[in-house]
C-alpha cells in the first residue's frame, strides 16, 4: 500500500463485501471497528474510496477472518469470492450475467472490463490457453493473488463451470497471474 497515490482508488463494493465477510463470521466488533476507523459511516458501491483505506480495512480483518478460514490466503481467497458476487449483484455485474447466460468462458471474459470499472490502477489481461483454461494477468494491482484466485473460481461456477481449479502467484511487485481451468 505504501506505492499507493490519491488516485488509485476502489470502489465501495470491495469494503462492503469486506464487512459482509466479517459479519458472516460474527465478528460485529471488528466490523464497527473497521467502519470507524474508515471514517465513513457506509460504503456505496461504485463510489470511490482511497485504495490505502481498503488495505487498512483488510488488514484490520485479516486476523480474525485467518482464523475463522484456518490460515490468510483461505481468508483473501473467500473476500475474492464475496467480492465477485457482490459485483454480480450489482447494476454492472446483472448487465454481465445477462449477457453470458450459462457460458463460463464469456462471463470470464468480461473480467478485464469489471476490474476497469471497480478499480482506478491496474493492467488486467485474459489469455486463453485452451478453450476450457487460461490465465488472468494483473499489473499494478494492490490485492495479493489469493483475493484474485477467489474472484475467478466464483466466475467460472457462477457461469456454470464444473470442478474448477485456479492457481495464483506473484510475479513481482504488484504483478501477479492467475491460471484456471475447468471440465
């Protein structure tokens, strides 16, 4: 977080499936504390907030939701999962849905295009490696691969994917790539 400028922002949709998380651990207290030390009494989803904010709220969580998903990566993995589906629920995301109905590949591809509209930083790149895997690029993304791996393992089975695998890894700095495929 400490590369990050006043214009890389995240939209709110991130800090609100953040607290969802939290909530659906029980753990209320961290939840209002993580509210308070934001600032902010509530988090629109696709206003932007400072991206420094979103890595203090996660790091505030981090702990409890290790524990709760017996280590951190299970921890960023299932904020990844929320996240995509908070995304989905939203406006953008039902627009995505609809026009993928039933088909893994096309709502995957609509990834790169979902980053952009939630986030001010990053490159992001879908490479298809075959027609039932591939590989999603991030350059200059803030999250560390265990978040991505979650969001594309919710797309691919929300799409109707079956038995999914992804595999994520840093590739420098803020560079990381996720490998998925499915049956």
């Amino acid at each position: 977080m400490c590369l990050a400028t006043a214009e890389d922002t995240v939209c709110g949709l991130y800090f609100n499936s953040t607290l969802a998380v939290l909530q659906s651990v029980g753990d209320e207290a961290l939840v209002r504390r993580c509210v308070e030390a934001s600032g902010e009494k509530r988090f629109l989803d696709f206003f932007r907030y400072p991206v420094r904010l979103q890595g203090q709220m996660v790091s505030a969580a981090l702990p409890a939701l290790a524990e709760e998903f017996g280590s951190a990566e299970e921890a960023l993995r299932q904020l990844g999962r929320l996240g995509a589906k908070h995304f989905l629920k939203a406006g953008a995301g039902k627009a995505m849905l609809s026009l993928s109905p039933g088909s893994p590949r096309q709502l995957l591809s609509t990834l790169p295009t979902a980053y952009r509209l939630s986030v001010s930083y990053g490159q992001y790149e879908l490479r298809w490696t075959g027609p039932r895997s591939g590989r999603f690029v991030l350059r200059g993304d803030f999250m560390p691969h265990p978040f991505h791996e979650g969001t594309v393992a919710t797309l691919l089975e929300l799409g109707g994917a079956r038995e999914v695998r992804v595999s994520g890894w840093p590739t420098g700095g803020l560079d990381s790539e996720c490998e998925f495929c499915w049956q």
